[in-house]
C-alpha cells in the first residue's frame, strides 16, 4: 500500500531543494521578541550570494572609500574650520571681503588617503583650491599660508 501511494505522488513531489532560514532576536531585557521565518531555493541564495559579494567589493573599492569620506565634511564642521582659519585662505591670505569664494580643503588631499579631521582641513579661496587640486607636499607647505597674520 505505501509503495503504491508513493509511487503515485513521485511526480507530484519537488524536486527542487528548498533552505529555510529562521531569525530570532530577544532583547537584553527580554521584553521584546522578533522573530521570522524565510524559504529560499537553491538559485535564490545563489543570486544573493552573488549580490553581496558585489555591494561587500563596491563598498571595499577607492571610489567608495572617497566618497564616504568626503561626505563627512558637514556644514558644522566646514564653519569651524573657516573660523578657525579666520575666514582667510591659508596659501594667499585674501577674505571673502575681498570678493572671493573660500573652501575647505583636504590638505592631504582623499585621493591620497587624507581624512577628514579638522588637523587635515583648510581654509583656501576658490582660485587657490583649483589650483592645488589633489596636490600635497609632503613638507607640510599646502597647510602654511604666505601671509601670516
């Protein structure tokens, strides 16, 4: 009888591999309790094994790396350098009262492996920052201005 009935339903049955996935999570204090439940096939894990290694390698990459770095330069942090500079560019020493149009600069610059910390900021006018560009001398001369004041 059971070989019949088996025999029967052998086509019926899959015959694709099915994982289950459960997550369970409990609060420290124990008052809160998720927990969830998932059924992949065998091509689905596939597709996002392969989507992590993508996003793990993008998020390892240089193109990244700077990208992430530059956004840390917040409105906050870009005032506090321009008042700790005096609101003068650090290499020509001009102000915004001269008609010019300053920025924060890296002085080692992101492309280098420069951070973004207020020991690596600068203030510099627009024009001076073009033309530093990625530049960095090592003897620490992007950082001193020529007029000292």
């Amino acid at each position: 009888m059971e070989k019949k009935l088996l025999l029967e339903h052998r086509d019926s049955v899959s015959k694709t591999p099915l994982f289950t996935c459960f997550v369970s999570y409990a609060s420290p204090q124990g008052r809160n309790h998720y927990e969830n439940e998932k059924t992949y096939t065998l091509q689905e894990l596939i597709s996002f094994r392969d989507t992590i290694i993508l996003e793990t390698a993008e998020k390892n990459s240089e193109a990244y790396r700077r990208k992430f770095e530059r956004g840390k330069v917040t409105d906050s942090l870009r005032y506090d350098v321009l008042t700790r500079d005096g609101f003068r560019c650090k290499l020509c020493g001009r102000e915004a009262n001269d008609g010019v149009k300053l920025e924060v600069d890296h002085i080692v610059p992101i492309s280098k492996g420069g951070k973004t910390t207020m020991s690596n900021l600068q203030t510099l006018c627009k024009e001076c920052n073009r033309g530093k560009r990625d530049k960095y001398n090592e003897c620490n001369v992007n950082n001193v201005g020529v007029l000292n004041s």
